[in-house]
C-alpha cells in the first residue's frame, strides 16, 4: 500500500517511432504506461497449461485443474481452471500493460462483450505445437485454437464493426505459449515420436510449427507476437522425480533439449520480422530467468526450488494435486506449486523481467 503523497519515480525507454521520439515510462510498482499514440487494447493467447485460463474445464480430459487447492491464492481460493495457486502469464502481463486484472478463456460460460475486445485465452492444458501431444491427452490442438480465434474475429467484428476489430488485432499482443509438452512428454516420457525424428530434427518440426502457427495468426491480422521459448524442462519437479535420480537432480539432457529448440526458434522468429510487413515477432527467452531462479532460490525469497507445494511436492499434478493433498501454507516460499507448473509469485518475478527487457522490441516500432 502506498502512503499518501507518495510520489512514484519513473525509468524511461526513449524509441525513434515514425522519427519521433516518445518516452515508455515504467513506473515503480512495475505497470508501463505507454504513450498516447502507443496502445495496447487486448492480449490474446494461445497454447498449453501455462496459459490456459480455464478452457479445459470445458472438456473431457484428464488435465484439469478445476479443484481445490488449485486457485488457492485466486480470488478467495476460486479454483479457476489455471494450473497454478492464483494469476498466470496472461492476467500479469494484461495487468502490467494497462488492459485489464484477469484474462478470461475463450470458452468460460459467462463470457462478456467486452472480454472479446479486451482480450481470452484459446490455449489447452497439455497442448502443443505437435499434434500428437493434444491427441495423447485429448486437449485442444493449436489448430482447433486457430479455428475458435477466427470464431472470435466474426464475433468481435459483430461487436465493434470490421474495421474496428481490424484496429484491435493489430494492435494487440498475441502470446504463444507452446512446446514444453511436446519435448516432456511426446518425445521423452511417452516417446511416440522418437521413432521418426531424431531430437534435432524434432526441434525443427517444432520450430516449423510454431513460426507456421505465427504466420496464420498475421494473416488473421495479429502483428504484435511474443512467442516464448522453452523452460529448463529437466528442473521441472515432476522431471527430477523421473530422471534425476536418487538424488533428484536437474536433467541436463532434457535442458539442452530445451535449449536446442530455442537456438533454432528465435532467428526463425527474427526472419519473420523481415517477411511480415509491420510484424513485431518477438522471441521471448523464458530459459534462462526461470534457471537462474531455480538456480539462485534464495535471491528471489524463495526457501523450495525443487518440489512443488501440492503434496509431495515431487510427481503431483493435476489430478493427483486435489483436495485430498496435503499442501503447503505458504505458496510464496515455493519456486513451483504443483510438480509442473510454476507458483504466481514466480510467474510475477518472470513476467516483471519479460515486460521490462522486452518492451521496447514490441512498442518501438
């Protein structure tokens, strides 16, 4: 809370935009505030359970999440269908730009007029850029996500006319949050897919898909694109459990699986920038802010870096994190809340740097 008369210092970014130069302020409490000329009025997001904000509680699947102590810090413990103890991704970033607290999924029931101008998420708990990785868990692909997002031009086109919905998609922000199931669990756990790529070659599908995903968005009128990269998937809490042995360490093979895949997507993605006219395509490094985390714990007030606070902490996730489990009392003591996915407090922590190191190769067009 801030006392009264509390003043609030701002940094500035100075951008050449159209040979003006205009000031992003980033105010202390960490919310940009963006010039008049620069605007951002909506985010949409599309891809797996990092931002998947309740679009699997519509389904019939096994990847759920909408069950106590799941939404444990959300809301007064609503348990929302975001895999993690309160806001993810796509609320903190809507919330740091100014759009709005919470980003709602495209099929929540009570969907309002103006969440589809302000922005949903398309994205599916346990999806990715693999078609085989939504089948195996019977999600909703990153095809079907495309599919419902034109569905939603055709709405907002009813709401706002075409050429406002045409204002609105270029300039809003599109997350694309994908690829971490596909090496987990399609190519390593299950390994249906090893049987046809080698690991460098289904980095390359991976990166295929994901810029082809990129460039039917642009078609559709998206411009502004923040395509993350893949975590350290071998620190996962569920992956130490699995291949890390008595000892539970960091899966070194996994990581540089992970890192394999973001070598090859960020110039592939940089490419774009030049092939999509008035495109900004970013890479977001996700890698290298979480394993320093996980890394160096206790320089971000953390006390638990390798188990989640659902249960033991080691495997559960899911259905095996519910009600019945015992879970921790202070989830902000935890770098992760279940064994996959990452708690608010460190989702805060990344989003803060992403939009801090980020925001300049987005609005300095």
């Amino acid at each position: 809370m801030k006392k009264p008369g509390y003043i609030c210092p701002f940094l500035s970014r100075i951008l050449l935009f159209s040979h003006v130069f205009l000031v992003l302020f980033t105010s202390c409490d960490g919310a940009i505030h963006l010039p008049a000329n620069v605007t951002v009025p909506a985010l949409f997001a599309f891809g797996d359970s990092i931002v998947d904000q309740g679009n699997n509680n519509a389904i019939r699947t096994v990847v759920k999440c909408d069950f106590p102590p799941y939404g444990k810090d959300f809301q007064a413990g609503f348990p929302s269908g975001r895999f993690s103890n309160g806001r993810t991704p796509p609320d903190l970033i809507a919330d740091e730009l100014g759009i709005k607290e919470l980003i709602p999924a495209y099929l929540d029931p009570n969907l309002t007029a103006r969440d589809l101008r302000t922005g949903v998420s398309f994205a599916s708990g346990g999806s990715g850029y693999d078609p085989q990785t939504s089948r195996l868990v019977s999600v909703i692909p990153m095809s079907d996500q495309l599919n419902q997002f034109k569905e939603c031009i055709g709405k907002l086109k009813g709401l706002v006319g075409e050429e406002g919905a045409t204002n609105i998609l270029s300039q809003a922000l599109f997350l694309l949050v994908a690829g971490t199931d596909d090496l987990a669990n399609t190519y390593f756990t299950i390994g249906i897919r090893k049987m046809q790529y080698d690991l460098y070659s289904y980095a390359d599908f991976i990166v295929g898909s994901a810029t082809n995903f990129v460039q039917e968005l642009y078609k559709l009128g998206a411009r502004r694109f923040a395509v993350f990269g893949i975590p350290p998937i071998g620190c996962l809490p569920l992956q130490r459990t699995v291949t890390g042995g008595s000892l539970r360490s960091c899966s070194v093979s996994y990581n540089q699986a992970a890192q394999m895949v973001n070598s090859k997507l960020s110039p592939r993605l940089d490419a774009l920038n030049q092939d999509l006219p008035q495109s900004r395509v970013v890479y977001i490094d996700i890698f290298n802010p979480l394993f320093d985390i996980i890394q160096h714990p206790l320089n971000y007030g953390f006390e638990v870096n390798d188990k989640g606070c659902c249960g033991t902490g080691n495997i559960e996730t899911v259905v095996l994190c519910n009600r019945y489990s015992w879970t921790c009392t202070d989830s902000s003591k935890y770098v992760f809340w279940d064994s996959y996915h990452p708690t608010e407090k460190a989702y805060k922590i990344l989003v803060h740097q992403i939009v801090q190191k980020y925001v300049d190769s987005f609005f300095g067009m």
